[in-house]
C-alpha cells in the first residue's frame, strides 16, 4: 500500500506571511488590517471588557459581602440577647409574680373613696390618743394620678414633744399609707413648755374603674401631659 505523503509546512513563508500581516498597520483604521490583527485586536478588546466587569460585579459582590457580614454579626447579638431572656424567662415570671404581690399588698393599703372618711377620723384620733391639740386639720384639694388619688391634708398640732413622736410613729403605723411631709416644729406662744408642729399628712386611695377610665380618657385627650 502506498502511504499517503503528509504536506511540509514551510515555517519560514508562514513566519514571513505573519510579519506581513503584522506590519504597516493603521492604528486610525483597524477595519483595514488583515484578518489575524484584527481578530487579535477583537479578543484582546473583548478580553479587557470582560476583565473590567468582572473587577465591577467582583467590587459589588465584596460590598454585598461585607454588608452580610454586618447582619450577621447584628444576628447574632439578637440571637444572644434573645437567648439570655429564653434561659431567664422562669426567673423573670417569679420576679413578675412577686411583684404583682407587693402591688397587691400596697394596694391593698389603699382604702377605698368610702373609707376615706374613717381614715381620716383615725388620722385625727391618733392625735388626739397622744394628748395633742389640733389647731388646724383642713383636707385639701384631691391629686388624681393614673391609678390612685392623692389627698393631702394640712395639720397643725399642740403638745409635747414626745408626744408627737409618737404621734408621727402612730401615723406610720396605721393600716392604711400615710405621709407625713413638710413637717416644722416651733414653741407654741401661749404656753412655753408646749410645742407646735405644722406639717402636711398625705393619704392615698385607689381609685375605681370608673375613675380609672375617666382618667384615661383626660389623659388621651392631653397627649399624656399632666
């Protein structure tokens, strides 16, 4: 069999032919360059087109990256502080039981519109167990706050002065809250050996759903401003 003759590829004239097509370019006009400049000049375009957008979408992809990186540390902290309530939640429920009792109790301390009026007799029998005058014993305008009254009363006593000691500490004692505030102690003018004492007794009441919801009212009317 006869073996089929491979052609020889002349290097030098495919060199030569290469230098040609490679010489004399116009850089005004690449559409005249021959076919393999301008091929190579079309890759080498397209090839920097690509790099760029590729370093832009890269760019973007870092800032996107980055901003990821800050939610997910923000994740985190919330997932921790989340975590810390979940694991305390039993002991915040008994903190909040043990408060509602204390409300409970000081609330119970509070008497009633319909026991003021006792109140205010045990306020003034108290004095007068301890052997004090009362020159003055003038209740005063009613405070309202969100959920309780506020009643303050202007006294003036005459006595001992350990008899008002002991009539302050009777006042503390009582079963209800009572306050005494602005308190100022000089000698009497009839008597030397005597005492006089002015000062403002404070009581308290709760108050009922019908007062809690006119008050809720006024305040919504106000913007909360007392």
């Amino acid at each position: 069999m006869l073996k089929k003759k491979v052609p020889k590829i002349d290097m030098v004239q495919l060199q030569e032919n290469l230098q040609r097509q490679f010489s004399n370019l116009d850089p005004k006009d690449p559409s005249l360059w021959p076919a393999l400049p301008r091929y190579l000049l079309c890759a080498f375009i397209a090839l920097g087109v690509a790099t760029v957008l590729w370093f832009v979408k890269l760019s973007d992809y870092e800032q996107e990256w980055e901003a990821e990186k800050t939610t997910e540390i923000t994740l985190k902290q919330d997932y921790q502080k989340k975590l810390l309530k979940a694991v305390s939640l039993d002991a915040l429920k008994k903190q909040r039981e043990q408060v509602q009792q204390y409300v409970i109790q000081l609330e119970k301390q509070l008497p009633s519109k319909a026991e003021m009026a006792a109140l205010l007799s045990d306020i003034n029998q108290a004095g007068l167990g301890r052997s004090l005058q009362f020159d003055l014993f003038r209740p005063g305008q009613i405070v309202v706050r969100d959920y309780y009254a506020e009643l303050p009363i202007a006294v003036r006593v005459t006595g001992k002065y350990h008899d008002m000691g002991a009539f302050a500490a009777d006042i503390a004692n009582l079963s209800r809250i009572v306050t005494l505030n602005n308190i100022s102690i000089a000698p009497a003018a009839k008597d030397s050996g005597s005492l006089t004492m002015d000062a403002t007794a404070r009581t308290f009441r709760y108050l009922d759903s019908d007062e809690v919801q006119a008050q809720r009212k006024a305040n919504a009317k106000t913007g909360g401003k007392k």
